[in-house]
C-alpha cells in the first residue's frame, strides 16, 4: 500500500509535465511513442470490436492511438486525474476509463479481454503479481490453446 501510495502521490507531482517528463513532447518522443502504439496495433492484431484492457494509461498517449482501430478499450490507472485526461483525449471513441490496481486487476471478470496492453507500465508494478492477473483477464482462444501456452505468450512479452 505505501509503495502505491507513493506512486499516486509521485504522479501528481508530475501531472502538469508528464508528457515531458516521460519523453513524449518532443519530436523524437513522439516519432518512439507512434512506433511503439504500432507496434501494439500489429503484435496484438487489433480489430474493430476487440475488448482491450489498457493498464497504466497515464495521461492516453497510447488510448488516443489505439482507440482508431475500434477497439473497445478498457483504459485503467490508480490516478483518477489521468483518467479524466485520457477520457478527454479519447472522446467520441468506444472507451471506458477505471481507476484500478494494475497488480490486482480487482473488478475485472475473468476472462473479459482479447488483449491486454500498456506503454511503460511494468518497471511500477510486481511483475508476478501483474502477469498473475493479465493471465486471469485473458480467455483462452482456439481450440489448441492451453493454460501453458497463454503463460508462454504472457511471459514472452
């Protein structure tokens, strides 16, 4: 609690910057943040009418360039603040932002997304709790998939 607590607080401090701070303002930074949105596109073969959970948001960097493709975006943070930013970067597109721990993913049914994505999320989080819950959100999909394979696609990433 008092580590998250400190990352809620950290992020306030920042809120106004972020975007500096975090690399993205600039030209360079935003040619990174394209390049990386793609390469989410691409790698998670997103399509018009995926169910998307977006952990660690931030401030929408990479909800305002995936909710294009028609996903149906799922975008979360523990800071209530850069939810309202991305809900408003956002608008007009088929998202929902919720203020949820990223290591718990308490609130979310089993099995609920295709797809799970986020952009400079998992240095923040402990990473075996947050590929615990990314594995419960994720349906197994085909009829050849298994428990191990999904563990095996997770960890890979």
């Amino acid at each position: 609690l008092m580590i998250k607590d400190s990352e809620i607080r950290h992020h306030q401090r920042i809120l106004e910057d972020a975007e500096r701070i975090w690399g993205r303002s600039g030209r360079s930074g935003r040619i990174r943040l394209e390049r990386r949105a793609n390469m989410v596109i691409e790698y998670c073969k997103l399509q018009p009418g995926m169910r998307v959970l977006e952990i660690g948001c931030g401030t929408g960097s990479l909800s305002e360039r995936l909710v294009p493709t028609g996903v149906m975006l799922t975008a979360t943070d523990i800071l209530p603040e850069f939810l309202e930013i991305t809900a408003q970067k956002c608008a007009g597109h088929r998202i929902e932002t919720k203020i949820v721990d990223a290591e718990t993913l308490a609130g979310l049914n089993d099995d609920s997304f295709e797809a799970v994505v986020g952009l400079s999320v998992l240095h923040h989080l402990h990473l075996k709790d947050v590929l615990a819950s990314i594995h419960r959100v994720l349906p197994c999909s085909g009829e050849n998939s298994t428990d191990r394979d999904k563990e095996a696609s997770i960890s890979s990433e």
